[in-house]
C-alpha cells in the first residue's frame, strides 16, 4: 500500500508540474488533459503481490484509462500500447530504463490519448525510439531520456496534436524528432543535442506547429527544417539554435514565424529559405554564423529588428552607417533588414 501511495503522488506531482510549465510558456497551451487519478493502477517490477515483471504484460492486461508505474530497473524489451489509451509512468528518470532488443520501435505508441513519462528509453541506429502511430492525437511525451537510435520520435502520418516537453533527445543516428503530415503539435523545453541529421525535422504538408524553448546544438544537419508546400503557420520562436551545420533552413515552406531566437556559430547558414515565400523573420540574434542568412528562390519573406553580430553599423561607427539596413544576399537579389537591433536580445531557454 505504501508504494502504491508514493506512486500516486508522483503522478500527481508530475501533472501539476505540467500544467504549471504551460501556464508559464505564454505561447503554450499543452493538448493533455489529465484523466482522474481514480482509474486503475497496474505496477511492473518492485515487489508488490500481483506486479508484472514485463512493461508489455502490463499493457496487455491493462484498460482505457489505465496508469502503469514501473519501478527502476533496465527491461530489455519493445513496448507497444496498441489501441490502449494509457499512462507509463516511470519511478525515475535515470534508472528506469527501456533498453530495445529488436529492430522494431522500442516504444510504440499505437492510439490516442496515451502518455509516456519519467523514463530513459535506448534504441540503436536502425531502431525509432519512439514511434506514435498515424491518426494519433492527444499523446504526451514528456520528461524522458531518448536516445542511441534510428530516430529519436517518429511522428506518423496524420498525427496531430502531440505535445513533446521536457525531454533530452541525444545521440541519434539521424533526426531527434521527425514528422510528415503532421499538425498541430507542440515541441517545447527539450534539449535536443548530436543528432546525425536534423534536430527536428517536419516534412510533406507539417502545419500549424509550435517549436518553441528549445535548446538545440551540435546536430550534423539543421537545428530545425521544415520542408513542403503545405508546410505552413509553423511558429519557431525562443529556441537556443547553435553549433548546428545549419539553423533553421525552410524548403517550399511558405507563411511561417522564425521569431526571437538565438542562432549562432553554424558552420554554413544560420537561416536558409529555398523557394519558400511569406515568412516572417523577427526579432533573432543572428551571432557569429559561417553565413548569417540566405534565399534562394524565394519572395514576399520579412525581415525586421533582428540582430546581425556583421553588421555593417558595428565596423562602421561614423553615425551615417547607424541607420544603415541589414542587407541579406540571396543569389542576385537582396533583402533587407531596415531595422537592425542595436544590441543582442535576450533570449533564454529555460529547460
């Protein structure tokens, strides 16, 4: 009765800590809604009479509504939820551990309105970490350690509202979050760091998502592409982009938001737009990039109060040049930006 207890009030205490995190993001409103803490509880591990020593068992036996607390320990094993609309809940972050044994996902989320928290979960680079099926919604992934695999989260086609927060997403062979056709979801506080590929990468009509406070560094690839023709309405704003190949590059993405970010030291483009129109590009520190921004075939894009660490008004001091625009190069046009800041914003990612 007693672990019981401790585990209820882990649960309880991960969901406030939830809704207090959204509460505080401004741009933020988090698509889980918490289900009553009466349902059932099923417990893997420990010591407890009745408590499953397989997460799978587990889920096999659970219902909708279900919450499954699993104690510290490593399971080698691949986990699927299938149609069942539950709660994994591990006892703690560092050593519960999920460790695959297949090529398939190691945790694959196969409905709606599931959750997955507090766990590290290891893949390897031919295996998905985590895999949420098509036509999902409303899954949470949150607080967990991802990482050693293929990709770090598959987004399947379709899904929608999938809230990503507060996860460490490393070390996977190519990208750290991945989606096609996928919409309405919100990707925000986690540290996202040496994936193979992209950082994150939404592809083939991605819309209406919102990548916000992320800290995003040392990807061989982009921090963040988005890529298609319908991949529209994206907001990336207050993400810590640096040490990336590229920051952000948008290809055939048109009437997106890349606004107040920090974006730094990449070794080729800080913001890359190809045939991408109607963007918005605001308010970011562009710092010390190989090249700071670029187009190519692209139009109609806006670039407003950003600051340049190159320029021109910086090398220049006479007050002439103090009312000079940003001039970004784009083949053989050029943009500008007609109100370079002053000094460098500043933007903090709190994770």
């Amino acid at each position: 009765m007693k672990n019981k207890l401790i585990a209820k009030s882990l649960i309880i205490g991960i969901i406030l800590f939830i809704g207090a995190s959204a509460a505080s993001a401004n741009t933020l409103t988090l698509s889980y809604t918490p289900q009553p803490i009466n349902r059932g509880w099923l417990y893997v591990g420990g010591n407890g009479t009745g408590n499953y020593t397989t997460i799978q068992e587990a889920i096999d036996n659970a219902t909708n509504g279900d919450t499954i607390f699993v104690y510290n320990n490593t399971y080698n094993e691949n986990i699927d939820t299938k149609l069942k609309k539950i709660t994994l809940l591990g006892e703690d972050r560092d050593t519960t551990i999920i460790k695959g044994v297949s090529t398939d996902a190691v945790v694959r989320i196969g409905t709606s309105d599931t959750t997955i928290s507090t766990f590290t979960i290891i893949g390897t680079p031919t295996e998905m970490v985590i895999q949420v099926a098509s036509l999902s919604e409303n899954v949470l992934i949150t607080n967990n350690l991802i990482k050693d695999g293929g990709y770090g989260i598959s987004l399947g086609l379709t899904t929608s509202k999938v809230t990503i927060s507060e996860n460490t997403i490393i070390n996977n062979a190519f990208s750290g979050i991945s989606g096609s056709t996928t919409t309405y979801n919100t990707i925000n506080h986690n540290s996202i760091e040496n994936n193979g590929d992209q950082g994150i990468g939404l592809s083939l009509g991605s819309h209406h998502n919102s990548i916000v406070n992320n800290s995003i560094k040392n990807n061989a690839k982009e921090a963040i592409l988005i890529d298609g023709l319908t991949s529209t309405d994206n907001t990336i704003s207050g993400n810590d982009v640096s040490d990336n190949e590229i920051g952000i590059r948008l290809s055939k993405a048109s009437s997106n938001k890349i606004q107040s970010n920090n974006i730094e030291l990449s070794t080729m483009e800080g913001v890359l737009l190809q045939t991408s129109n109607e963007n918005a590009i605001e308010m970011n520190n562009f710092i010390d990039n190989k090249r700071q921004a670029t187009f190519k075939l692209s139009s109609r894009n806006t670039w407003d109060a950003n600051y340049w660490s190159n320029w021109i008004g910086f090398k220049l001091s006479a007050p002439i040049f103090q009312n000079f625009p940003k001039f970004i190069v784009g083949g053989l046009r050029i943009n500008t930006d007609k109100n370079p800041a002053k000094t460098p914003y500043n933007i903090s990612v709190f994770l």
